[in-house]
C-alpha cells in the first residue's frame, strides 16, 4: 500500500479531518520561516489526539541534530524528515534514535547514485527542485528519476502532486509514499477538506491500475 502523508498540518481540525480521510502520516513543518510552521506546544496537543495507526513527522531544515532528537523524543514523532542540506553524517547520527526521512530537491540533473550516501536514511523524499525554497513550492518533481529511484530505494513522492495528478504519479512511479501539502490547501497552512478527501481516493484509484 502507497503510504500517504499529509504535511503541513497546523491544527487539530486539519489533523483530525486527514485522519478521517485515510493519511498514514502526518507532517508537522518545524521550519520557522516556513507557512505551515507549527510550535512544539500545538504540535503536542495534536499529536496527544492521533490514533496509533497513523504516524506524525516531524519536519526540520538545518536545524541542530541534538535539537531534532530531544523534539522527536519530546512529542513522541515516528520519524524526522531532514528537509535542508543535512549531510549522510547528520542522517547517521540521528537515525541512531528516530527513523530518518532524507528529502532532495530532484531536477533532470539529479545523480541517483547520491542515495547510496545515506545509508541510515529509512527512506527519501523527492521533492521540486527550487532554488533557495526547501519545499512546499507546488512545483512538480522529476517523475522520471523517482521512478528508477523507488526501484531500489523507499522513495516519497512530494512537489506539485494534487487531485487531477497524484493517481498518474502513483501508477508511474510507484512509490513507497505520496506527500502533499500545497495541493490540498485552501490557503498555506489551511487544509481543504474535501480535496483532502478526493485526494486520497485518488492514490488508491492509482495504486488499483
């Protein structure tokens, strides 16, 4: 089964309505400047509402490792995804307490062969390539090489995916997961429900064909 997470979320409603919904995972975006930034105290009263079932995540750009591992303890995330320029070494060092999530910024040039650097990474995301943006850019991600990616690799799928596409990307590429955060809002940082709803009828739609 195609994973889905729902990154980006910053209240329960939107939790709670992704949940419903059928969201395997659920992203919350540490990042400061970022639209959908979510605060640690938001984030554990939300996370203390979660079923079992579903995983939340933890998202960080360059942050300080000993700071994502003492979160990642602190609220209890399933995993964190490293969403900046973070090093193999980086990866390594926190996947010794908490799953690890490694997203690149995927264009036509991207070297498949740099994956085989980050061996402690669980899986990898594949997001847009925009310059000096570290995701939820709306951008669509290189297909192509996520497709020869997940051949080896647990490979995400982010950037640009929304209702009209996300079932074509998922017959294309097959991937372990789908992640989407643009394509379901109303507004940055505010879910529309029912395209959150169509949205993931919409993976299960591609994973059938």
């Amino acid at each position: 089964m195609v994973r889905v997470k729902i990154c980006g979320i910053t209240n329960a409603a939107d939790a709670l309505a992704a949940v419903n919904a059928g969201a395997n995972l659920l992203g919350f975006n540490f990042y400061a400047i970022s639209p959908r930034h979510i605060a640690e105290a938001e984030a554990a009263k939300i996370r203390r509402q979660l079923p079992k079932t579903v995983d939340a995540v933890g998202i960080f750009v360059n942050a300080p490792t000993a700071d994502v591992a003492t979160l990642c303890k602190s609220l209890k995330l399933d995993a964190a995804q490293l969403h900046g320029d973070e090093t193999a070494e980086t990866v390594a060092e926190l996947a010794g307490s908490v799953p690890v999530v490694k997203a690149f910024r995927v264009d036509p040039d991207f070297d498949l062969k740099t994956l085989n650097d980050y061996p402690s990474a669980f899986a990898f995301l594949f997001d847009a390539a925009l310059t000096g943006q570290y995701g939820g850019t709306g951008h669509t991600t290189d297909w192509d090489a996520a497709r020869r990616a997940a051949v080896r690799h647990r490979i995400i799928l982010a950037g640009g995916l929304k209702v009209e596409n996300v079932a074509a990307a998922v017959r294309i590429v097959r991937p372990y997961g789908i992640d989407v955060a643009s394509g379901v809002e109303s507004k940055p940082g505010k879910k529309d429900h029912g395209r959150l709803r169509e949205f993931i009828q919409e993976v299960r739609r591609g994973e059938r064909k």
